[in-house]
C-alpha cells in the first residue's frame, strides 16, 4: 500500500485554484524528494499528508486558524485534504474491506477526505476547527474505523529534530512505540517467572523484570534499608492493631509498556572509549540512528510503509549526507519490503546524489514532477544528469532564475557584469550553473514540460556562436587547429557542418550536433564568418537556439565568437584588453600576480592600450588583437573573468544602463528575461 496522491484546497500556500493554485500531486510509490527554494510549499504538501493520515508517534496534528488559505486581507473558513491510496495487498484489502473504492480497472483503492471548517468565536463560545475525515471517492463516505486508522499513520520526522531527546527513555516516549510496533516483541508481555525456580532465567521481558524486581528486593542492602525504615520508624507511626509497613522495589510496573519506556537507544562511544561508558555522539550520528530506528519500524510492519523526513540533511556533513541518500533510495526500492519516503530538502549535495526522476520542483504553491513522463528529458539526458549533477549545478533546483553557462568564464563573469549593470543576480535569487561545454542541452530540458507549461523559472542558457571573425588569422584556415593551440573552439563538437541543402546536423549522444560522416569526407570544415551564407548563418543560430529553447527556457546565442571575443568586440573591448593583459602576467608569476606588480602591469596596459588605439583598427581586427592571447593560451580565462569581475567592481570601465547599452546584445537579452518583472521594466 503506498501514497498515490495528495490533493488540497485551501490550505496554507494551496488555493482553490482562482486565488492560488491547488495542490494536486502524484507521488512515486517510492522514492518522492521535494526541492525548492523557502515557502515555496514543500512543509505544507508533507503537513497536508500529515493531517489527513495522522502520524504513527501520536503528536498533535489539529488544523489552525493560520492553515487555512489567505487571499488579500481574506481567509477561506473551510479547506480540503485528499488523500488516495493504491497497490493494497490482499491482508489490507481485507481489513479496510468497507472503506474501498473499487475502480473500473478491477483495482482496490482508499480516498480519504479531510473537511475542516473554520468557526469564528462569539462571547460565549471560542473559535475553533471543526474537522471530518471519510471515505469515498468525494468524501461523503462513511468515516474510517479506529482499528483502520491505524493502518494507514505516517512515519514523520520533523526538520532540525532533536534525535537525542526522541530516543531517551519515558512515558510515551518514540523508541517503547518502535519497540512494541516491532513483530518480535509480540508475546513478551507474558510473566514466565516462577518463584520456585528463581536460579532460572525467563525469556519474557516481563519475566525478566519481575526476575529482576525479586533478587533485588531480596538483596541484603534494600532488606537491611527497609528494616530500618520499618521497625525504627513505620512501627511507631502506626496506631494499634495496624500494620504499617513498607516495601523497597523497582520503580516499574509488571506490564511490557512500562518496562519498554524505560529503555533509552544511544551510539556506542566513538575511539578508544569502553562501551559502558556514556560518552555523548553529535547530532549528525544521533540523527542517523533516530532514522535508522524509523526504518526498522516502516520495514517490519503491515501497515502503510510511508516515510514523511523533512531536511534529513539536518546536522550532518555531506559526505554523511550522500550515504543517508543511498541508504533512503535503496531502501525505497527493495522490491521485497517496499518503503516509500516522501522528503523536502535545501541540500545541494544530497540532490546531488539523487535520480531527478525522483524530483517534484515546488515552486510558488505549484508541484512539478521530474520524471520522464512530465519533463522533455530524454532517457539520455536522465543517464548524463546521473554521472555529472553534482552539488553546485544541482543548486539550480532551489533557484528562482538560472543562467546555464558552458564555461568557468562566463560562470565568474557573468554576475559581476550584471551586477555592474544594475542586475544584481543573487539578490534576484539568480543561480550561475556551470555545466562544461557538452552539458548545456542536457541541463536546459530539466524544466521544460511535456504539456507546455511554463515553469515560473526563468532559464537563459548562454553559448557561443563559435564561428571565427576573418580577421582572426592566427586561427588555421582550414582543418584541424594545431593540437594545443586553440581553446574550447578547437573541440571538433564544436564546429558543426551543415549539409549542402542547409539541413542541421545529426545530433551527437552529447546533447551538441555533429556534422554527418559523409558530409566530413566531401566537404572541408567551416570555421570562419566567410565560409557560410547569411542564410547558413542564421540556420546555425536558429539550429542551437531550438535544440533547448522551450517554456520559460530561452538560449542566448553570441554574436559572433565566445564570450570574451564578443565582450571585446562590444563596447567592453578596454576591459577585456586589461583583463586579459593581467591573466597573461599572472600566468607567467605562476598563476599570482603580487600587488607590486599589479599595479606595473596594470599600467603598462594602459599605455599598450593607448597605442593600440592609434593603429585605428576596425572594431573586428580590434577585438581579434585583444582575445589574441586568450586563443594561443598564454592567459586563463577563468582567471581572465576573475580579473575583469573586480575590474568591474571599480566602476571605472562603465556601470548601470551605460554598461549595459555597451555589452552584447545576447547577455542583454539573458540578464532581462531572468530579471524579475520590476527589474525588466527599468532595462
């Protein structure tokens, strides 16, 4: 039996579908991790589970007066919680017999329904929450029974938790529930002690205490106590004919519940500490065996095995945090005892070690599935993410805009010559995803949608033209570049061919196209403005544009070359002739420039730059002089960014709607469609 879907009305941040949306999610039967940014919703679909299927450990889960949805200065005074229930085995059909829905399909199914009305307070009465929960495919059956309930309770672990505490022992307390819930305890609740033969051991927890509670209240420590206490003392007290006296025993009654409270679960001290000895763990470790015991629960009981954890990544490293995420998604999928889990997170790294198959992205009350049926992923895109997604591309997941750059450049520039422009990109919410230059197809479909909806996420994937300025002559004009001599252009992924008839190339399993094994024998390789028509040159951009536009998802194309040759080229071209020039000093100090130095290089600069501009260039020869070096490699352009980002930050090379009137238009176009609709405006 598993969680098939939860829907809700009215709830928190769900509306009812004019004031805000409503939820309606449909939930793997194993693995579920919910990934957004803060108050998008993922606490209110987990809290909306908990309602209406209630929790295993008992905990309040009464609806308030703030749980029901609020538009303007208005709040609804009634909502609605769904849930539907599938994959019942034969034992669960049979005690929830008279509260299925038996569908067209033959198959068995439990819809429960939660109506909650909100009742205001009057001077004689105060307000209050009156709630319902029934069967029913529309919720007008009859209500679940006591003995059924209990089937179908939730596991919950709530974020920040205090491990510690739940597993200490005590009335109530999470760990005698897991101990009386586990099969094996069942029949320890029976006294198999036998007062005439006290030298053997029962086998019951029972029998042992009561075995217990004899030899020590028979110990001659307690016997001399109570003695005293008895014959020196109570004797005296009592008035004639009573007897007054006492007995000395452990403080637990002969019942299996009050001996389970009193067990308390804790790590065995770490090192070279002795077992006995009480040696406190830290939270991550105490987190991980609060879980642990959870799982033991879910895995060896009959009843709904579903696991609601909210932040498992709570106190604990990532590396912890990758073992917690293989422990949960190989658990989840043991076919013999299936577990579903049910998860919101803030983790980059534990994202990181998950299938996005197994992802709902929440974004503004709105849940959007991951997984192939839903997304334009293709089964290729799925194999790719699962090798490269790593911590910070997965930081794309809790972004309210990303910009999907193919380049370490473009990575450290890009927020600065934004934030130079007025468009400060991590205050906006902005994630920079770096996903190399074979990946950007595979990342731009992760939020574009099957059904067309655009995800409330703008995307803007950056790219180069990669087609070489004729005045670039110290590129090879035909062929291959000499090895070691080029950048990334020289990748031969890179330089795409087009048939004779101006079709695009065959797409690559790399996600970038390739020209055609024939087209490669009989034809040599365009590299340059000269070899294409306007008309292939606009079916190449047109070619790299479609192949992951979609939704809220655009591609900005270059201009012309890459990102610094296009920088140059526009009006950026004196910070990219300084930037350049001390990424080249750099390289030869070692990779440091020293501030000494610094400074002479810098103005050295200055003056190249003033002679530079007597030889009056065009402005493409220009341009091709400064990315000179970048191309022969005597600079880094990850360190060539760095330089021009603190460039920037100094404001003496253009800032606000000055800057950006000057850079190229593709990065106007990306910084304003992931702006949000104020910013846009002032562009």
């Amino acid at each position: 039996m598993h969680l098939h879907k939860i829907k809700a009305t009215n709830f928190r941040i769900f509306g009812d579908g004019i004031t805000g949306p409503k939820l309606d999610w449909t939930l793997n039967p194993t693995l579920n991790i919910l990934v957004g940014e803060n108050d998008a919703g993922k606490s209110a679909i987990v809290d909306a589970i908990r309602h209406v299927l209630w929790t295993t450990s008992f905990e309040s889960t009464r609806l308030q007066e703030q749980d029901f949805h609020v538009f303007g200065d208005k709040r609804t005074t009634e909502l609605t919680i769904e849930a539907t229930l599938k994959g019942l085995d034969e034992d669960q059909q049979a005690a929830l017999l008279e509260w299925l829905t038996y569908e067209a399909d033959g198959q068995s199914t439990l819809h429960l329904t939660l109506h909650a009305r909100w009742i205001s307070g009057t001077p004689k009465r105060r307000a209050r929450v009156e709630t319902e929960i029934r069967c029913g495919v529309d919720g007008t059956g009859p209500e679940l029974g006591a003995a059924a309930r209990e089937m179908v309770r939730t596991t919950y672990l709530r974020p920040l938790r205090d491990a510690e505490n739940e597993l200490r022992s005590g009335r109530a307390s999470r760990l005698s529930q897991i101990l009386a819930a586990h099969p094996d305890t069942q029949g320890q609740k029976d006294n198999d002690f036998d007062r005439e033969k006290v030298g053997e051991l029962p086998t019951t927890l029972v029998g042992l205490m009561a075995h217990a509670q004899h030899h020590m209240g028979n110990h001659a420590v307690i016997k001399a106590v109570e003695k005293v206490i008895n014959a020196d003392y109570l004797a005296k007290f009592a008035f004639a004919g009573d007897t007054l006296a006492a007995r000395i025993r452990l403080a637990t009654e002969l019942a299996l519940n009050p001996i389970l409270e009193r067990f308390e679960l804790t790590l065995q001290p770490a090192g070279n500490v002795h077992a006995d000895v009480r040696s406190p763990r830290g939270l991550g470790y105490n987190n991980v065996l609060f879980m642990a015991t959870e799982l033991v629960l879910l895995k060896e009981g009959d009843e709904l095995a579903l696991l609601l954890i909210e932040e498992p990544e709570a106190h604990l490293h990532p590396q912890l945090q990758d073992r917690v995420m293989s422990l949960l998604a190989e658990t989840s999928a043991d076919i013999k005892s299936p577990l579903q889990v049910v998860m919101t997170t803030h983790s980059p790294s534990l994202v990181a070690g998950a299938r996005v198959e197994a992802m709902t992205l929440v974004v503004g009350g709105r849940a959007f599935r991951l997984d192939g049926e839903t997304t334009k992923l293709e089964l290729s895109d799925y194999a790719y993410l699962r090798r490269f997604l790593e911590s910070t591309r997965a930081n794309l997941f809790f972004a309210r805009g990303v910009a999907i750059v193919e380049g370490p450049g473009e990575a450290l520039l890009l927020p600065a010559l934004a934030k130079a422009c007025g468009f400060d990109l991590a205050k906006h919410g902005v994630s920079v995803v770096n996903v190399g230059d074979v990946g950007l197809y595979h990342y731009a479909r992760i939020l574009q949608r099957k059904d067309d909806i655009a995800l409330p996420v703008p995307v803007a994937c950056i790219t180069d033209f990669d087609v070489v300025p004729d005045g670039a002559n110290y590129v090879a004009k035909s062929g291959a570049a000499k090895a070691g001599a080029g950048d990334d252009e020289d990748d031969p992924r890179e330089w795409e061919e087009y048939a004779q008839d101006g079709a695009a190339e065959v797409e690559g399993e790399d996600g970038a196209g390739e020209e055609s094994a024939s087209a490669k024998k009989t034809k040599p390789k365009k590299r340059f403005f000269s070899n294409y028509t306007n008309e292939e040159l606009g079916l190449r951009r047109e070619t790299k544009q479609k192949r992951a536009e979609g939704g809220s998802t655009i591609v900005c194309v270059s201009e012309h070359w890459t990102l610094e040759y296009d920088l140059a080229y526009s009006g950026c071209c004196e910070l990219m002739h300084m930037a350049i020039g001390l990424a080249v000093a750099a390289k030869k100090h070692g990779g440091f420039l020293p501030e000494d130095d610094f400074a002479k290089v810098k103005n050295a600069r200055v003056t190249a730059w003033k002679k530079l501009l007597t030889q009056e260039l065009t402005q493409e020869a220009l341009a091709c002089e400064v990315y000179k070096p970048l191309y022969k490699k005597l600079a880094s352009k990850a360190v060539t960014a760095q330089y021009a980002a603190a460039l920037l930050e100094s404001g003496d090379y253009g800032q606000g709607e000055q800057l950006f009137k000057l850079i190229p238009p593709y990065l106007q176009r990306a910084i304003h469609h992931l702006m949000p609709g104020d910013k846009k405006a002032d562009a």
